[in-house]
C-alpha cells in the first residue's frame, strides 16, 4: 500500500501544532475543575462570641490552672494560621467555634491560587491580632509604618482587587482575659489601659469612666488609671494604642504623640483649677496637684516632677494615703467627667478624701505620660487596611502569590 505523503503531513502539522492548543484546553479544564472544588474557610470578626478572646484552656477543666503561655517562634509551614504564634491562638475561643462548624465562601474570587490553602477574614481581625501579641518592650525589630512590632509582624499583598495578608505574633499571657467588647473599644481609638471593669488597689471593682468617644478626651479615665492595682498584669496598658480618625497628626511634634489622651491630662488640671480650688484655696495638695499636672503638660514627661504639699515621695503607689472606696471612686471618675462647678454636696464629699483624690489624678496622668513617652506606639493602619470590613485573605509562609502584587 503506498503511503499517502500528503495525507502523513497533514497528521504531523495536527501533532505538531494542535497539541500546545489540546495542552491548553486540558490544563484550563483541570484548573476549572479544581477551582470548582475549591474550599476557602471563613472566619470573620462578626463570628468572635461575646467575652473573651483568647482561651489557653481549650473547654478542657483539668488545666484551669495552667500559666498561659505561647513563646513558641513562628515557623515556616502550611496553614501557619493555626500555629502557636497566629490567629488561632490569639482569638482561639472563636477559632475553635469556627473549626467546628465551619463555613466556606460560596464563590472564590478567580485570582485566589486554586493550588494552596486561604482562610477568608476581614480586616478588623488583623490588627484584633496585633493587639492581642504586640510585646510590651520595644527593641530595633519595631517598624510600626510596616507593622512590625517585634514578633508581632503583618505584611500585604494585593492582587488585583483581592488583598492578601500574611500574619505572626506570640500571644501575650497577661492579655488573656482581654474581651471582644475591650479589642473593639480600643480599635475605635480608646486608651490602651480600657477594660469594661478594673479592680482599684482597695480591691473594689468598677465600670470604666468611658461610654462613648466623647470621654476619650475627659478626665475620668485618667482617675481610673491612678486608681487601678498595677499588680495586675492584665490591667497594664497594651503596647500600641489607636487614636480616633483625625485627632492624631501625621507627623507629631516630640513628645506630642496621643494628642486626644493628652488632651484628658489637661483637662484634669483644668477641673482643678476652675471648679476645685476655688473651693479649697488653702489647701497645699491642691495646689500640688496643679503645680505636678503642669509639670506633665509642659514638659511632656515624669522626670524631674516636683512632689509639693502632703504627696511625699511615694506619691505614685499612694503608700501612706487612705485608698478610696468605691463609692468615693465613682465619685471621683464622675466629676471629672463631668466638668462642672461643684456644688455644696460635692464640696462636702470631697473634703475627707481630697488628698487621695487629687494623688489619684495625678497618678493617673503620670502613667499616661511616660507611657506615650516611654512606651506607647501608635498602630496606624496602611490605606489597605484602614476600612475595618474589607474582605481579605490569609496566606501561609508557604504561598508565594503571582508576581504582579504591591507588597507592603
């Protein structure tokens, strides 16, 4: 039979050039089939159950009084969300909710890599992390413009619209009874010593003199401050702090940092001076009181602080002071909120815990101050981030995302 040489060229051109047009088709079809069976975990902020963040305990009875503790480093793996130092420990209670009932988007944007794993969040997540690991001392790994906070570390990619993160932090033992309702609060820019209740050296426990952003900048809190058991490692303030949209400037001056928490010191002295001393105008821890605040306002800091009058130099730890009651606490925080001319009932409370109450205030705008000088950073979230609700997703150490993305 003889070979048809035309026939023979025909099926090498189809060989030749059909096949890269056959591999296409075949690889689109398998990349479809697994996109489509695609599985992307959702685990958002709204899923987080009211109360606590974070639970060493794992609903297990038997290690109730086991030392929290999560010093294990990051390491390179897949699916490191789920490791010691990741989103799984630092909000676990609502981890672990999620895991077991989980839920999945319905749809997978086409630019998620179908060849590895995600976990689909929103922001409000992110920096609910940052604040749970943040270590309280800062060393040279701190980059808070490219939130790096030590071991507390978050970097983003974009790819095309869809924004990717990549998250690590130890979780902080002594942030371990932190709330859903604390996180949120100072996420909304309250200060970093927020707690819904805190216990005063005298052991009363008391509601935090905030209930809106309006007491951010009153004097309240800073009463609560001096009159909080700094014993407590849970009640020390975290090691980055929020601002309220638009009150702290891009570039602050030297020491002007936490412009709105300052802003609550000085209001403090300013009660003093309008609505208090008019009404003890001989007494010298008055007057201290002012000459101490002042100190703090113009100066920016602690250090060389005069202690007139009765305060002595235990004037901080209040050694030495009768400690106020709850009631007379309440009373306190209340007033300087309240900013008023004080009446005859109040003149008449004041009277037999003056002292105490005027070494309160000053305590409390003491740690406020070296805090913002000493301590305190500020997180300030990229443009990316800035809108709470945005969808993003995590990726492992293990994922390396296309090349066409902005990392920040």
């Amino acid at each position: 039979m003889a070979i048809e040489w035309d026939m023979a060229a025909v099926f090498a051109a189809l060989a030749i050039f059909g096949a890269p047009i056959a591999w296409k088709i075949v690889s689109q079809l398998a990349r479809n089939i697994q996109k489509e069976r695609q599985l992307v975990p959702q685990f958002k902020w709204d899923d987080v159950p009211p109360g606590r963040l974070h639970d060493c305990n794992r609903n297990s009875p038997y290690v109730q009084a086991l030392t929290c503790s999560h010093s294990h480093p990051h390491s390179r793996m897949v699916k490191c969300w789920e490791s010691d130092s990741s989103l799984a420990t630092s909000l676990s209670r609502a981890w672990d909710l999620a895991m077991r009932r989980q839920r999945y988007l319905d749809k997978v944007p086409g630019a998620v890599p179908a060849a590895a794993a995600f976990v689909c969040t929103d922001v409000r997540t992110i920096p609910a992390h940052v604040l749970c690991t943040a270590p309280h001392d800062k060393s040279l790994g701190w980059s808070p413009r490219h939130l790096r906070f030590g071991t507390t570390r978050v970097t983003c990619e974009s790819l095309g619209p869809l924004l990717f993160c990549h998250i690590q932090g130890q979780f902080q033992a002594r942030r371990k009874d932190l709330t859903k309702n604390e996180v949120e609060s100072m996420l909304g820019g309250y200060p970093p010593w927020y707690r819904d209740t805190f216990t005063t050296r005298a052991k009363a426990s008391l509601a935090f003199p905030i209930r809106s952003e309006n007491d951010i900048s009153r004097g309240g809190w800073i009463v609560a401050v001096g009159l909080m058991d700094s014993d407590l490692p849970s009640q020390s303030p975290l090691a980055v702090y929020c601002c309220p949209r638009g009150t702290e400037p891009d570039k602050p001056d030297f020491r002007g940092n936490g412009v709105i928490f300052r802003a609550a010191v000085a209001r403090c002295r300013d009660h003093i001076a309008k609505h208090i001393q008019p009404h003890f105008s001989t007494d010298n821890n008055v007057c201290a009181a002012i000459v101490m605040l002042n100190h703090l306002i113009i100066e920016k800091t602690g250090s060389g602080i005069p202690s007139p009058g009765d305060f002595s130099k235990t004037w901080r730890s209040s050694q030495g002071l009768p400690h106020l009651r709850g009631s007379d606490c309440r009373f306190v925080m209340n007033d300087f909120n309240a900013y008023q001319t004080l009446g005859d009932a109040d003149v008449a409370r004041y009277r037999p815990i003056l002292l105490s109450a005027m070494a309160a205030v000053v305590h409390g705008a003491y740690e406020v101050v070296q805090y913002l000088k000493d301590t305190g950073v500020e997180l300030r979230l990229p443009p990316e981030l800035e809108n709470l609700d945005r969808e993003v997703f995590l990726k492992d150490c293990a994922t390396i995302l296309p090349l066409q993305v902005i990392i920040r």
